[in-house]
C-alpha cells in the first residue's frame, strides 16, 4: 500500500529528567536533563506512522536549510521524502519532561511564514497513491494554488483525508474525509457548546460548507462523530485507555483511517478502526512511548484496543497494584459484577483472564460457551471496574498468569490452597491468592437452564 503524506512538517524535541528541587534564584523546579529524543513532527509524525503499519510512506513536504532542518531531516530517515524549498525557519517545538509530566514547552520559529513554491517532484508523488493524507499544520503548504488544483484533480479517483488547522487552508472539495477535533470544528462552524450535541450541529455546517463525502469529528475519550450526506451522525465509541499526553493520538487516527479507506472500507468502518488504533497508541505510552524512528509494534487484541500486558505494565511503573482475575464469564450475571468489582477494589488496575471457546469447550463441554469470546471479552470491557482483557486458551491459568505477574490474584467462593494450583505459582514472584464473597443462587448455568425452559 502506498500512502502520501502531503503537509507540513516540524522538529519535536523531548527533553527529559528528574526534579528533585526548586531553583535558588526563582520558584521553579529544576530538571536534570538526562535524555534528549527528537522526531520529526507534523505530517513527517504521519508518515512514520502509516511506515509503522508497514506500507510505504512517502511524504512530500518542504524544508528549510538550518541546522535544525538537518536534524528533521536526520529524523526522516528511512521514509522517502520529495521536498521543495519552505523560504522559512524550521518549527521546533521543545517539551521539557521531568519524571514523564511536561512542566513547559517553548516554540521556535514557529512565526507564520510565506506561502511556499511546489516543484513538479512534488506534485508528480501524489499520482498514483492508493490514498493521500492532507496533514495541515498552518505553515502554508496546503494553501498553494497549485497543490491544491492538482489535490482536486485527484479527489475522484484516490481517497483524500485532510486533517485541518485552524491556520490552515480550507480542505478542496470532494476530499473523501475532513478530520478536525472537536475544538476546530467548534471554531470552524462558528458553533457554541461543548459535547455531541455540539459536534453533529459542527459537522452538518462543515459537510455542507467544505462539500466533502464525510467529516469526522475526533472528540476524544468520547470516540468520533461521522457525519455523511445523506445519513444520520454516527457516534463511533473509543476504547477506554488511560492518557497523559494525548500528542499525537490526531495523527495516528489519519494515518488509520487513510489505510482503511485505501483498502476499501466503508467509512464507518474505516473510522472504527482509527479510533481503535489510536486508543492503543494512547495506551502504550502515546508519543513518549515511540521509539525513534518507529511506532510500537500493533497487535490484534480482543478488545479495548490496547494490551492487557501492558495495562500490568504501566500501572507497576506508576507504583500501583496489578490485580487479576479468570473465568469462563459464560452469561454475565450479578454474581459475576460484584465479584469483579470486589476484585478491583484491591488494586489500581483489573484485569480478566478470560478462557477462550476452545478452554470453555474443554472445560463445560461442547454445547458450551453460549457466548463467544469476543463477545464476552467486550461485555467484560464495558465494566467500568474492569481495566483489560487477556485471552487465554489453556484449561488452566498458569500460563496466562506467569506472563502477567500480578500482584493479586482474586477468585470467588470458598477455596483452600490445595484446590488452586496457581496460588503456589503466584507466590513464586511475591504475589497472594485471595478470594471475595460468592453470591449464592448467581450461576450460568442456572441461567442457561432457565433460558432453555422458556424457549
């Protein structure tokens, strides 16, 4: 797949360390730099993400010839970049980290500057594509006449998403989808309020004011909103992940969606699995967590869009408490609730081993499980006590709890040692084995033999 990336593009800089004390001369922490990453920002943070889901990403931009175009160049390794001349200084943006929270961020030439030329290298790459991402960060690219004539010219035949700037150019007419948030579509729309209410009166002006085939309004934690002509707004949820930096989360729903699109899917589609890999982007650490010159390795989980492991991970880095608990969880019931939030009231994450159909199989025999797995492994993910979801496909949980380590290891009823081989296992790291409450007359299969009765 060969995806361009046309846009804008800046050097991020992470400066990172420890404060342990104020300065002397003013009441401000003093952090001792002990790490300094940099990467390319912008539509070049796109393009490394769309080579991060293994296509080919080209990116056609314009640079500088600074010294701090040299480092963004350095930062572009490995992509295929055709540029042209920006007549301007190059963006840095500059965060100063100290123990993983950002105390301040300082911009350099970041002032607005001239509309830049195209060459015909520039406007050549974008033929061809099986999709382009228009990524504007205000700096003038998207806004010159000629890119934007020979952008319409190919809006019939390539998906185009164009993600806005608030001091950007308007998005050409036909792009097959426009991808503000929730504060530029706000802004865009001339529309007062906050929430979905807000959102779809947004999208509805900008469907009709910029005539594109969808706009897509990114509202964060609460997922997106896709309006298309012709259709009712459609709310697409996002997976529950925990944020401390939501930088970058933008990008990688473009680059998603622009694969998606690329490949053929309908729009909603598409849009579900942007939200989704940009809640697991969130998850594993955001853009902190990206190694240079890579994105984190992608996994297909089973729900909520980010690894249970790693879930076990950040909270042990944060100095929580990991908790675990499994069953086959068959027709969730009340009995079933309460044992989990039980469980999670013991620590600062919860998550589920879940048996997988085959275990369930094995386990309660082959008219058995009624729900299947991902099913179940959604429904378990709705709960708000419950942080992840891991599938396992053993009969027992050894296996899955010597991958997971937790802490806790939490079972309902009445157990002696003896009848669970995994607490001698869960002792071997330091971690204990305890029960909660079983509420009595709760069961699947009381259930499932109430449901067969009825019909």
């Amino acid at each position: 797949m060969r995806i361009v990336v046309v846009g804008d593009v800046l050097l991020d800089t992470d400066l990172s360390g420890a404060a342990g004390r104020l300065s002397p001369d003013a009441p401000v922490p003093v952090v001792d730099i002990d790490t300094v990453r940099r990467r390319a920002g912008g539509a070049g943070l796109v393009a490394r993400m769309v080579q991060g889901e293994g296509h080919e990403a080209v990116l056609v931009t314009v640079l500088g010839d600074d010294d701090a175009a040299g480092l963004l160049r350095a930062e572009l390794d490995g992509i295929q970049v055709i540029e042209g001349h920006s007549g301007a200084p190059t963006p840095v943006k500059t965060r100063i980290r100290a123990s993983g929270q950002a105390v301040v961020r300082f911009d350099e030439g970041c002032a607005p500057p001239p509309v830049p030329d195209v060459t015909a290298g520039m406007l050549g790459a974008l033929t061809g594509a099986d999709a382009i991402i228009a990524a504007d960060y205000g700096r003038g690219l998207l806004a010159n006449p000629q890119l934007r004539e020979h952008l319409e010219s190919l809006v019939g035949s390539t998906p185009v998403i164009w993600d806005p700037h608030p001091l950007g150019g308007t998005p050409v007419a036909g792009v097959a989808a426009v991808t503000p948030n929730l504060g530029e579509a706000l802004r865009f729309a001339e529309v007062r309020g906050s929430g979905t209410q807000a959102a779809a009166a947004s999208a509805d002006t900008l469907l009709s004011r910029w005539g594109s085939a969808a706009v897509i309004v990114t509202m964060g934690e609460h997922g997106a909103l896709v309006a298309a002509a012709g259709l009712l707004p459609q709310v697409v949820p996002a997976p529950r992940v925990s944020v401390s930096d939501p930088c970058g989360a933008g990008d990688r729903f473009a680059a998603a969606l622009a694969v998606g699109l690329a490949e053929g899917e309908a729009i909603d589609t598409a849009v579900r699995r942007a939200t989704g890999a940009a809640a697991q982007f969130l998850g594993r650490g955001g853009i902190t967590a990206m190694a240079p010159g890579t994105e984190p390795a992608l996994h297909q989980l089973p729900v909520d869009g980010f690894d249970a492991l790693d879930v076990a991970r950040r909270t042990r880095e944060a100095g929580g408490t990991v908790v675990a608990t499994g069953g086959c969880f068959d027709l969730l019931h009340a009995g079933h609730a309460r044992t989990l939030a039980a469980a999670r009231a013991l620590g600062d994450c919860l998550i589920v081993c879940l048996n997988s159909d085959e275990s369930v199989r094995g386990l309660k025999g082959e008219h058995r499980p009624i729900i299947r797995q991902d099913d179940r492994a959604e429904l378990l993910s709705a709960l708000e006590c419950v942080d992840a979801v891991l599938v396992f496909s053993e009969s027992t949980p050894e296996n899955v709890l010597a991958r997971l380590q937790p802490d806790i290891w939490v079972k309902g009823g009445d157990y002696a040692a003896e009848d669970l081989p995994e607490a001698a296992l869960m002792s071997s790291w330091g971690g204990r084995t305890v029960t909660v409450p079983y509420i009595p007359a709760r069961s699947t299969t009381k259930l499932a033999a109430a449901l067969a009765r009825v019909g």
